[in-house]
C-alpha cells in the first residue's frame, strides 16, 4: 500500500537558489526508505516538504490513505533547554492536549532506554542520550511515517550504531514507515529496505534501489558480503548521479 | 577564591574609609566641604526617621515604576510579535523616547501631572526611563527561538497562544532578564530625576533630600542619603540577578557560567 507519493516536486527558495528540481517518489507503508545523495541536493528539502513545513512551488504531495500521524527528528536533538525530559517527550502529546501525555511520554523515553533520565535538563546529557529524546519525543505521538534529516550526523560512530539498531527495533515494533536522510553510505545500506540516490542541486531523483533484506540486520550482517554490495551499489549510484551534474 | 572576592573589595573599601577619616582630620577640612565618616554616622542617626521615610518613599516609586514598566513593555514586546504592523508603526517612537534625555522631559511631565502630585509625576518619569530597555530585550527575545523547535511546533499543530507560551516566552527569558536589570537600576535613577526636577512641591524621597540637604549644607546628612540610596541600587541590582539566577541556572549557559 502506498503511504506517499511525491509527483514533480520542485522547490526555488527566495534566495534564488533552486533546490529540488521535480522529484517523483512513492513510499510503501512499512518501509525504510533512505534519501542519499550530497550536501545541499535538497534532501531535506523534500523531507520538509513531506511534513508540511514547507510548500512545493510545482507538483503535488498525497497521502493516499490520508494524512497520518508525522513524526520528525532533526540533526540537531532540537530540545526545549528550559524544559526537563520528560516534559520534552510529552511536547507533541502536550500540544494536541493528550489525555494520557505523561503516561505515554513515560513510556517513549523506556523504550529508548532512558528511564530515569525523566527529570534531567538536556544539558545534562550526552549528544547520544539528547538524539534518543529526540526519538523518544517523536514516538510519544504514535506516527505512523518518521521523517529524520540526518539524525545522527553530529554522533561518533559506537553511539551511531546503537541508535540505528534502537531505530530499526522500534520503526518495526510499531510498523512505522521511514524516510531517512543521510550522506553516509553505509548508514542508509545498513538501514534501509530501500535507497534513493538524489543528484546535485537542483535534486533530482538519480536512481532508486531496493536492497535483498538481510536475515537479521546486526553487526554480524556488517561483516556479510551482502552488506558490503548494498554499500558498493549505493556508492556507484552516487558516483554516477555526481558524474551526470558535473 | 570565593572569599577572596569579598575580602579584597571589602578590605580596599575599609582602607579608603580611614585615609577618608585621616586626611580630613589631619587638613582640618570644614564639615560643610567633606565630613569625615565618623561625622557622617551622627548625621545618619540624628536624621534617621526623616531618612527612612524618605528611603521609603524613593522604594516605592522605584519599585511601582518598574512594576509598570515590566507589565507594560512585555505586552507591548507581545503586540508586536504578533504583529509586525504594529511593531514597525510604533517601534520608531519607543527609540525617540528611549534617546531623548528625561532630564528634559520631566519638567513637562511634572507640570501636567501636577507639583501637588509628585510622586506620581516621578512613578511616570521612571517608568519612562525603566521600559525601554525590557521592550526592546523582549522584543528581540521573542524572535529568538529555535527555528526547527518553531518548525516542530507547526508541524504538530500548535495554536499561536501555545506557541508564545511554550517556546517564545521561555526562550525569551534569559534576554527580558538582562533587559529588567538595566530597567532595574533606571526606574531608580528616573525616581531620583523626578525629586531633584520638582526641587519642591510635595516631593520627600531621597532626591528631596539631596536637594535639600545640599541648599542649607547638611553635607553630613547629604553623604547619609546618598550612602543609603547606593545601598538601594545595590540591594535591587542583586535581587534581580538572584531572580536570574533562580530562573535560569538550571538550564541557560550564562547563568551556568556566570556562577563560575
């Protein structure tokens, strides 16, 4: 079933600086899309533009089946600083005048592991701990499609890797759809179901891939021969969408 | 380190204080130019109720004025984040006020409020001086959240009530603070303007008795006044930024680095 689809969309900024230039894409509910291509192809252009924060100038975004919940995650953790974790988590729940916000704010920040972290200041977390009430706050709201703008860009690579294996378990136990953006290579190999390589600006779709789903995604998959051609096809997908810019 | 803070201020001040006392003995210098500090003490405890109905009332001009000045410069920072019509058509001439001297300006405001009135005339003139200062702090702090945390308020549909609130008033908060402590220390200023504008009528703050103090040379009772009224700015100037401290160390970074 289709969750989105995106036809033509374009976007010029004031600026003038012409940021997507007409992308067409379908997302299916359930899947891990990532969204690859280089510093400022409009990636995150697009991801805006999905959640409404943005308007296209040409083209149109549908929800077939209606718009569903939306969560979003920024590179940034993007906390309020003067409010406690808790209170972070519940914002979206908060807003929409929950009932049970505290409830299920509570149990977002379990599920991504910090229990007992409900009273603490943001400035009193790692950057890691930060991203995970990121996460936590855009899970509280039970969204059904996660945008995430290179979430985790600004973390080193240990804590990366836990919060992709966190993400993927939780995306999954909820059935939410993804739509990841990176520039890593071997972020969006490990992570997704399936991979769209954009070009230089104005971004444009250079290639789509659906990735062979490995039996279980963990560190063992990073070790497989299957993990390194998924990486290898992205990576000359890559290359080949900057060739066709330059 | 910390006690150090206190004793080598503390210690230069005491220091001064007996070179003060020596050489106005030791010249023989007349106690209408400059008392010593012993001859100010009797001219404190002779004055005292005098003085601290005067102290009395110079509080709460201060402190009505900057009452007002708050209230009023926060709705007003308000109204022009929500609309920039607004701000744009009134903006231009909270700045003609904040740069016209109020020096100049008080005489006009005691005549219309009246040298019968002038306490009243001084809360004006002070609240004048005070509101600057916050509006333009608030004003500027009001702009100054995060976008994405703007972008994620949009996103999960927020109302522009929930968005002042939660995100711009709290992000505001260490700017508005910085704002009420410079207002703190004019609303003071302004009172005392006001008083030595007047220079009679029913004026008996402390900037009366400056005034006075200072045309029958009671220099000893002057420099009596003029200790409690440092004291006063001293004292608001600390409680705001015990205020700023309660509100903002457990999250901002200048208040966590401030403490040192």
């Amino acid at each position: 079933m289709t969750l989105l689809s995106l036809s033509h969309i374009a976007k010029t900024f004031d600026n003038g600086v012409e940021a997507v230039g007409g992308v067409t894409l379908s997302v299916r509910e359930g899947e891990f899309l990532s969204l690859v291509g280089p510093s400022g192809c409009g990636k995150s252009t697009v991801l805006r533009i999905v959640a409404g924060l943005l308007k296209p100038d040409a083209g149109a975004v549908e929800f077939p089946q209606g718009r569903p919940e939306i969560g979003f995650v920024f590179q940034e953790p993007t906390l309020m600083p003067w409010a406690r974790v808790h209170a972070n988590a519940r914002l979206p729940l908060d807003l929409k005048h929950a009932p049970d916000a505290g409830a299920r704010a509570a149990a977002a920040l379990a599920r991504v592991g910090l229990s007992g972290f409900e009273r603490a200041f943001p400035r009193e977390l790692s950057g890691g701990m930060k991203m995970r009430v990121s996460i936590a706050r855009a899970l509280a709201a039970g969204p059904k499609l996660l945008l995430m703008d290179e979430p985790f860009a600004a973390l080193d690579e240990i804590t990366r890797q836990a919060l992709n294996d966190d993400l993927l378990k939780l995306a999954r136990e909820d059935g939410i759809t993804v739509i990841f953006v990176t520039h890593s290579v071997y972020e969006s190999a490990y992570l997704s179901d399936r991979v769209v390589v954009m070009t230089q600006r104005p971004g444009r779709v250079a290639a789509q891939m659906a990735l062979a789903p490995p039996s279980t995604r963990d560190a063992q998959y990073r070790l497989t021969p299957q993990f390194a051609q998924s990486a290898g096809r992205i990576s000359a997908a890559m290359a080949d969408a900057a060739r066709v810019a330059a | 380190m910390n006690a150090l803070r206190i004793v080598i201020p503390l210690a230069l001040g005491v220091a001064a204080i007996a070179l003060w006392q020596f050489l106005v003995r030791h010249y023989g210098v007349a106690e209408y130019l400059l008392p010593a500090p012993s001859a100010i003490w009797p001219g404190f405890t002779e004055s005292f109720a005098e003085l601290m109905s005067a102290l009395w009332t110079t509080l709460q001009v201060t402190w009505l004025a900057f009452f007002f000045a708050f209230a009023g410069a926060m709705l007003l920072a308000i109204v022009f984040n929500l609309s920039r019509t607004v701000e744009m058509a009134l903006f231009p001439y909270a700045v003609v006020l904040q740069v016209t001297p109020m020096v100049s300006i008080a005489p006009l405001i005691l005549i219309w409020v009246g040298y019968e009135r002038v306490e009243a005339a001084a809360v004006l003139i002070a609240t004048i001086v005070a509101f600057f200062p916050i509006l333009s702090n608030a004003t500027l702090g009001l702009r100054a959240a995060d976008a994405n945390l703007n972008d994620l308020f949009r996103l999960h549909g927020a109302s522009r009530w929930q968005r002042l609130v939660r995100l711009q008033l709290p992000a505001a908060l260490p700017y508005i603070l910085s704002g009420v402590k410079v207002a703190g220390g004019l609303a003071l200023i302004g009172a005392i303007v006001a008083e030595f504008v007047a220079g009679s009528g029913t004026a008996t703050g402390l900037g009366w008795v400056i005034t006075e103090t200072g045309r029958n040379l009671q220099i000893a009772k002057m420099f009596a006044a003029l200790a409690l009224l440092s004291a006063v700015g001293v004292a608001n100037f600390y409680l705001l930024t015990f205020v700023e401290w309660l509100l903002l160390h457990r999250w901002h970074e200048s208040a966590i680095k401030t403490q040192n």
